[in-house]
C-alpha cells in the first residue's frame, strides 16, 4: 500500500449550485506530516470531514487503506481513523487526565473494559506526550494548551497509522505549537505514520509539516513540500501581500 488516502475527483456543495470543494484529486502517503492551508471559508474543514466519512453525497471517491470510506462501518472508521474536530470534544467536569486519555481505547474494548496491555500503553502515550504528572489532574483545571495535549494523547492510543487534526493548534501558546509538531513528527517516524491536520498560521505549516496542500475558493492551487513553497502562492491563496522578507525593526526567534 503505498498511498494510505487517495481522494479523486472530489466536488462537494452543501447547497444545490454552490460548491465548496470542486475538482480535487489527493494522495497521502504514509510516514508524512501534511497540512491542508488557506484562508476561512475555503474548504479545510470540509475537506477533512469529507475524508473521514462525515459528509457524503459528493462526487469522486475517497479510498482509505485501498478500502472506499463509504464501505466502513462507524466501528472499524473508529478504529482506522484518529479524527479530532475543532471544538466537538465535550469533557464532564469529573473526568480526569488518564479517564480521559484512556478512552482512545474504547473503540477496540466493550463496555469499557481496558486490559492490562492499554494501562501499559497509557503509561507510554503519558510520557510521550509529556503528561505523566498531570494524570490525577481534573481536565477542567487545566489550560486549553493542556487539555489539546491530552486530546492529542487520546488519539495515539488508538495506535492508528492516520491521524487527521482540525485546527489542532488554535488554543495553544508558543510553547504548545511546538510541542504538537515535535509529537507529531515522533509518531510520524516511530509507527510511520500519517499527519494531516488543517492550519491557518502560515509560519507553523512552513516551518513544521512536511509537505502542504493549499486551498483557494475550493480549488487546489498547491501541493508539494512546504519548503518548496512561496511568497507569490501564498499571497494569492490569502489574498494579502506574504513575504519572507522581514521589514520590522525587532523580531524574535523561537
């Protein structure tokens, strides 16, 4: 298998006569951190939805692990997929960090009934993701930098080889956005693994995923490495002046 996902031909409108998404044609390999770019409205979030199953009535095709995702039921996309959407996740107050992250197994477990082997993998996704002194910590207590981390936890313990994030970094801090990336890129080069997660700052997609796929009014306009690209897609995708050319005085690196 060499392509994990493969979108062909997708056009999608929620409405008759207005398209979101027209024309795309996208393949994810495995072992690779690609970020879906471009301004509000242009089809990131639809995009991810689409491929993950959530909408359908669309042109084209969506295969993922040579299997078409309308032929998998709600338990095996649970258990194939680790799909966080921005803001869907609603936590009880009582929940605390390992109640949490452990739920990342419910999918393989009835009723709820964990194995010894998923307590050892908590205790691993724990230190991965740099959570092991808070997991008697009440989720309600802790910042939304913390809780996303937590959230990011829940997801590799389902030990998926695609991982699809919506606007993972919205709510984090400096030191959180990098945090993300560097766990990302540890379960892309450990489980070979693929990362693709919607994105608006244009310095984070540069600079920490690997290969990005820009949007513009529903249309693919970029697909190759992030490094590759430049100031001239990027204006046109944002319809804003983008340099890499720095113009102010004083600037910080980080």
């Amino acid at each position: 298998m060499k392509n994990i996902c493969e979108v062909k031909g997708l056009s999608f409108g929620y409405s008759s006569g207005k398209e979101i998404l027209s024309d795309i044609s996208i393949d994810f390999k495995k072992g690779e951190v690609v970020g879906i770019l471009g301004k509000n409205g242009c089809g990131k979030t639809t995009l991810l939805n689409l491929i993950t199953g959530f909408l359908d009535n669309y042109e084209g095709s969506i295969t993922i692990k040579d299997k078409n995702i309308k032929s998998y039921s709600n338990i095996e996309r649970a258990q194939t997929l680790s799909y966080i959407q921005q803001n869907k996740i609603t936590i009880p107050d009582y929940y605390k960090v390992e109640d949490f992250v452990i739920e990342g197994r419910r999918p393989f477990r009835l009723f709820g009934l964990y194995t010894r082997e998923d307590y050892e993998l908590l205790d691993n996704v724990m230190s991965t993701c740099n959570l092991t002194t808070y997991r008697n910590r009440l989720l309600k207590e802790m910042s939304g930098g913390e809780v996303q981390r937590c959230i990011f936890a829940r997801a590799i313990m389902k030990q998926s080889d695609f991982f699809i994030f919506d606007e993972p970094c919205s709510a984090m801090d400096i030191k959180y956005q990098k945090e993300f990336f560097n766990i990302a890129h540890n379960i892309k080069n450990s489980s070979d693994a693929t990362v693709l997660l919607s994105i608006h700052d244009i310095n984070l997609a540069v600079n920490h995923c690997d290969r990005l796929i820009i949007l513009k009014g529903g249309q693919k306009v970029y697909d190759g490495f992030a490094e590759k690209v430049t100031p001239e897609i990027l204006s046109d995708a944002f319809d804003i002046r983008v340099s890499n050319e720095c113009r102010n005085l004083q600037y910080f690196y980080y």
